[in-house]
C-alpha cells in the first residue's frame, strides 16, 4: 500500500520500493516535494495548483508516485494517443520506462501490478524484480 498525504485538493501516494529517485518530483517542485524534510511531500505547498501537481506525478516513471482527485479535477489515464497503446522507453545503462495501461503478470498469470506506469529491471541484479531498484548503478550495467 502506498503512503499517502491528503491535501484539499489532491492526494499524493508513494511507494518507497517502487521509487528509484529519479528525481522527476524534486526537480519539478521542490516546494512540495524535498528529501531533506519530514514528511518530504508538503501537499499544502501546491495549493491551487493540483493540476500541475497531477501532471508532474504522471512524469514518474517509476510509478511510485501516484494521485487521488479530491476536486472535479481528471483522474490519471494512460498518456499514450490510443489508450490502449503500451509504450516502452529504454534507458541507457538502465531499467525499462513502461507506460500505458498495464497489467503486469508473473509466469502463473497472477497479477504482480495493475498501473500506468512502472520501470523494469533490465540488468538482472534488481532485489525487488521485475521492478528497478536502482541495482544497475552498482552493478556497472552497461548497455548504452
Ligand atoms: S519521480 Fe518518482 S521515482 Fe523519481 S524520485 Fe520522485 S517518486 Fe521517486
């Protein structure tokens, strides 16, 4: 289950074992969200500014962060032009950026995820597979 920090407007999940600190949120507003302070997500900080806060969310590429509307404001889908689309972006020396509408299944058809975007291990030394865990920056993986 993701945390989750409840502003008026939107709510903010995150889930640590999915985030590979592409850094995406901190670079995008780091009013609300900075490592350095407990919590890091200060929701009240975007007020009024749920949409953009919405749109910057759909940018991690992890999928570790994630969004509630608590307004009339639209709910996450799929960014692909056909939803039904399934986009995969390769990182150099890195994890699969996947996005669409995804339902990730293991070898005996059991659901490990259902979301809109996830990162894959691509090197083979992530501890949280079929996830990234950032292992590929140790491991020196290179594959460019
Ligand atoms: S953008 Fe996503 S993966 Fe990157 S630091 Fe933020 S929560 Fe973690």
């Amino acid at each position: 289950m993701p945390r989750e920090y409840v502003g008026e407007q939107i709510a903010i999940g995150w889930e640590p074992k999915l985030c590979i600190h592409a850094a995406e949120c901190v670079r995008g507003m780091p009013e609300v969200f900075d490592t350095q302070s407990r919590p890091w997500v200060t929701v009240e900080n975007a007020f009024d500014r749920a949409d953009e806060l919405a749109g910057l969310i759909a940018r991690c590429p992890s999928g570790a962060l994630s969004y509630r509307r608590l307004d009339d404001g639209p709910a996450e889908s799929p960014d692909a032009a056909d939803d039904h689309a399934v986009h995969v972006a390769i990182q150099p020396d890195g994890p699969l950026y996947v996005r669409g509408d995804l339902t990730l299944k293991d070898a005996a058809g059991g659901v490990v995820r259902d979301g809109l975007r996830v990162a894959l291990c691509r090197c083979g030394d992530s501890q949280n597979k079929p996830f990234c865990d950032n292992s590929h920056i140790a491991a020196g993986f290179a594959a460019p």
